[in-house]
C-alpha cells in the first residue's frame, strides 16, 4: 500500500509527458480557455502542462481544476502511477 502523497505540493503528474493530458471525447475540456489546448490535448511548456501554476515539489495548482481534462481527475494520487512519476522528480524516496 502506498502513501497518498500531498497534491498541491507535488505537481508531478501535470510535468511528465507533453502527451498525457489528452482531450478523450466530445465534451472533454468544455470550458479550457483555447490558449491552453493545442492539438487535442493541453498546450504543454516541454513536457509541463501549460495549465500548471507554481514550483513543482513546492507549491502548485491547476489553474484550469474545475474544467480539467478526464485523464485529470482519473489520475489517482498514492497509486502506482502516481508514485513513479513522483520518483522521476526525486520527490519519492
Ligand atoms: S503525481 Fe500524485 S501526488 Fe503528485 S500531483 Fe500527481 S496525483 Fe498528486
Ligand atoms: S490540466 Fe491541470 S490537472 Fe491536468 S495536467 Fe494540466 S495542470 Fe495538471
């Protein structure tokens, strides 16, 4: 069993992969401003989603959270996945 680590002091989901947080269906995304999707998917700086506020590992939020994509709010925080790319920024032991 994994630990639930603190979302709005990690950020790591948001910054691993310029493809992962993909629009899936009709109404995915109602409601991003346009300047924040690109392609599909969110506009991303590298692989940082542009929609990112703050310093990962320190303090973040998702500037566009109620509206946020489906693969968002399907990413579960203290799953396996989230715990890898925890590790990727050396925020997990
Ligand atoms: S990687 Fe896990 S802890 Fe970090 S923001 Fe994503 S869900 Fe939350
Ligand atoms: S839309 Fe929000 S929750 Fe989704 S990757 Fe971007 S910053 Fe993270």
């Amino acid at each position: 069993m994994y630990a639930i680590p603190d979302c709005e002091g990690c950020g790591a989901c948001c910054s691993f992969s310029w493809e992962w947080p993909t629009l899936i269906g009709d109404h995915d995304g109602d409601g991003i401003p346009a300047y924040l999707i690109e392609d599909g998917r969110m506009r991303c700086d590298g692989d940082r989603c542009a929609a990112l506020a703050g310093t990962i590992g320190d303090s973040v939020h998702c500037r566009v959270y109620a509206d946020r994509p489906l693969v968002c709010r399907e990413f579960t925080a203290g799953s396996e996945a989230c715990h890898a790319v925890r590790a990727h920024f050396g925020l997990d032991e």
